[in-house]
C-alpha cells in the first residue's frame, strides 16, 4: 500500500498490519470457551475524511484510526468500581454475544445502518460490580476522543460493545477495531471507537 494515499487530515502514521491468521490474546476464562482465530485486518489505503463515504465498507468516516495490537490489548474497566478489569479480547468474545442491526446517525452528517455484533455493556459493568454513587462512565478511545454516558445509559438493554460486524467478520480498523461502543438509542457520537478504557466516575 502506498503511504501517500493515507489522507493529511488525520496526521495518522502509516503502518501496515499484517495479514495473517494470528489468535487473540486470551486469558484461562478464554481459553476454556475455545474462540475461533480471527483474521486481523489491514490497516487501510485510503482514509476518507471526516463525515466522508468509505467505498470499502460504504460507512461514513469519523474520528481518527489507530492501530492497536491485539496481542496486548485489553479493555480497562476503571472508577468506581469492586474488581477494576482488564479484559482481552477473547475475554469479551468468551462472553454473552448479542448481534443487532443498528441504525448510527450523526445528525445533520449521515446515517448508516449496518450489522454489530458484541457483548452487552451491562454485563461487563456487572463482573466489574458499580459502587454506589457511580453516575457516569467515560469512554477513552486510542485516537484521544472521550465521550460520557451515564450509568444507566450504558446498562440499557440494547447497549454493547461490538467486535463483529457484517458476517462475524472483525471490525474494520476505519470503525473501531478491536472494539467500539454502539448505543443505539442514543447520537453516533456515543459510539467510542477503539474503545481501549472504560471509567466509573
């Protein structure tokens, strides 16, 4: 691929993942429930620009992509909570998965409507245990971005955090590989992509 394609808009280093079968990094929890290898996909030619169509996945771009290894990353459940976690990502595929159509808008931008799949948010903050108090959760993306929901809204019953999207397939890394935040009953801009912290205030 070539480095000049990747769009000046998003000052973003061009460094290519491999493509090759590779398993994820999992913990004994993971390990008992056997998840399949999963292809980790490359990191893209072409970055769309803001609110811009990706010809690629036909979704519409936001924020700014990051690469993110999967061999150690984890999930960072932090605050106000009984077991603070770090969760990899065969932990999240090792648990409860629900699969939604979801329809993300960003007024005023664009709307798509595509297939998610992942774990339910309130089940993570259960093994976490919330402490009384908690209200709110902020959510830490790679790229820097930090959106709050509040307790409630991230226990709702259609809120999860997705690592699929069309066909099982991963997430593409344009939309949030290895895990972004969908809401559906909430704006687009709730759904935090390269989800890499999750804190209980």
């Amino acid at each position: 691929a070539d480095p000049t394609l990747i769009n000046s808009f998003f000052k973003v280093p061009f460094t290519p993942a491999p493509m090759d079968l590779s398993p994820a990094s999992g913990t004994a929890a993971a390990a008992q429930c056997n998840p399949s290898l999963i292809q980790v996909p490359r990191w893209p030619t072409y970055i769309p620009r803001r609110a811009e169509l990706d010809p690629e996945t036909g979704l519409h771009m936001t924020g700014s992509p990051v690469e993110i290894n999967l061999t150690s990353y984890h999930l960072k459940i932090t605050g106000k909570v009984d077991h603070p976690l770090a969760l990899s990502y065969d932990d999240l595929r090792c648990m409860k998965k629900v699969t939604s159509e979801v329809d993300i808008i960003c007024k005023g931008y664009f709307e798509d409507w595509s297939t998610w799949g992942g774990v339910p948010i309130a089940d993570v903050l259960d093994r976490a245990g919330i402490q009384p108090g908690a209200a709110n959760i902020n959510m830490k993306a790679g790229d820097g971005y930090i959106n709050q929901s509040t307790v409630a809204e991230a226990s709702a019953s259609d809120a999860f955090l997705a690592y699929e999207w069309v066909k099982n397939q991963p997430l593409p890394i344009l939309f949030g590989f290895p895990l972004r935040a969908v809401f559906p009953s909430q704006g687009g801009y709730y759904d935090v992509k390269w989800l890499l912290e999750m804190e209980v205030v």
